[in-house]
C-alpha cells in the first residue's frame, strides 16, 4: 500500500464504520417498545459517557500540558461551553407537534456525536499531514493504525445514534442516515487537519473537551431522565460504558 493509499483509506475508514454501525438499526424488531427505547438510550449513554473520558477530556489534559498551558483551563472550559451550546440548541428547537416533541432528543444525540466527531478527524488528518511532512514511512503506518484504532470507536458510535433515531421515528433508513451523516463530517475534517496540521494543533484541546461537555449534557438532560424501563436503560449504560472504555483505552 502506498503512502497515498494509506492516507486515503485512513480517510474513508473513519467514516465507513461509523456507517456501518449506524445499519443496526435494520436489524432490531419492527416494534418499538419501552424496553427497546431504555437499552438503546441506556446503551448511547454510555457509550457517551465512557467516549467522553478516555477519547476526549483526558486526550484534552494531555495536550494542554503539551502545549505549555494550564492543563486544565481547556477542559475547563470547553467543558463547559459545550454544555452551554447543547442548552443554548435545545432552546431553539421548537415544539410544534407530538412527532417532533420525538424528535427532539435524538437530533440533539445526532448533534452531540456529531460535534464529537469534529476533533477526532482533525486528529486523523493531523496524524497523515505529520507523515507527510516528515516523509516517513513508518510515521504513515502508525497514522494509519491510529486511523482504524478510531474507526473501531465508531463503530458503536453509529449503533448509538441509529437506535434512539429509530425508537423515535420507527424508520430505519431514517435511522440509518442520521448515523451515516453523524460520521460524514469526519473524512472532511480529517483533509482540513491533513493541511492545517502544522499551524492548527493548539485548537485540539479545546475542540476536544468542547465535544465531551456537549454529549455529557445530552445524556443527563435527554436520554436518560424520559426512560421507563430504568433497570433495563441503567444495565445498558454500564454495558456501553465498558464497550467504549474498553476500546479506548485498548486502542489508545
């Protein structure tokens, strides 16, 4: 595989697994009950959760000392902000029927993964335009390794934007779309970062811990408070947080 190749596969991979997670939603029941509804917030909210530690704030902290500055200050902030922008969001949604009071809360899950996968292509492009810059080899391959280690991630990503869509909607190609189109900012990210890696690295942090408070404010304010089945939706949290834990901290 070419130096090329790779960077392009790196690109596309990000955003195909997501898709593909996203196509879980053909494969559950046709009948959305309360149970379905309680483990596919649950699951998502862990999910967000366990992503929101280990692929955001702690990369966040870490970069921030890297960079020289108070480690804390971009988390801090970022954390907060995106929090703000999610309530900010969800006042201008408007409530005008029943079937989008639906809706609501999974576009606003939509946005969040969306946001979140803003900095995770920054940082695949970021990981490729280095390579290139020093025009090394092996810097490509560990760019590509890194490239699939967030694919992996995305996977249950796609799966966590899909199920909620479709328990609100009971359409599974709409459920599909909004999973697909959740990833499809990253490839376009991951060339901005690809050409921006050189002068644009002093961002991450910030864009990082930004994206964790988004979907932290998601999953305390939208998805789990409206649940029915609390066991069900409290057992799936803790499944997904240890699902993303797990791949984060394997493939960190």
């Amino acid at each position: 595989m070419t130096c090329l190749q790779m960077t392009v596969f790196g690109f596309l991979v990000i955003f195909i697994s997501t898709s593909l997670g996203a196509s879980a939603s053909f494969f559950i029941k046709s009948k959305t009950t309360d149970k379905l509804t309680a483990i596919s917030l649950g699951f998502s909210s862990g999910i967000m959760l366990a992503a929101s530690i280990w692929s955001l704030i702690l990369p966040s902290i870490e970069q921030s000392e890297a960079l020289g500055g108070l480690s804390l200050l971009p988390p801090i902030i970022g954390i907060l902000s995106g929090g703000i922008f999610m309530a900010v969001l969800g006042k201008a949604v408007p409530n005008v029927t029943a079937i989008e009071e639906k809706l609501i809360k999974p576009i606003k899950l939509f946005v969040a993964v969306t946001v979140h996968n803003v900095p995770e292509g920054l940082a695949v492009g970021f990981a490729f335009g280095v390579a290139s810059a020093l025009n090394d080899r092996s810097q490509y391959y560990t760019a590509l390794m890194f490239a699939i280690g967030i694919a992996v991630q995305n996977f249950p990503e796609g799966v966590a934007v899909s199920l909620p869509f479709y328990s609100a909607t009971k359409s599974r190609k709409k459920a599909f779309f909004l999973g697909v189109l959740s990833g499809a900012v990253e490839p376009v990210f991951a060339l901005l970062g690809y050409f921006l890696s050189s002068s644009a690295k002093f961002i991450q942090p910030w864009l990082l811990s930004f994206s964790a408070g988004a979907m932290i404010f998601v999953v305390l304010e939208d998805l789990l408070p409206d649940v029915k089945v609390r066991y069900l939706a409290t057992w799936s949290a803790i499944i997904g947080f240890v699902i993303m834990m797990a791949l984060d901290v394997a493939l960190g």
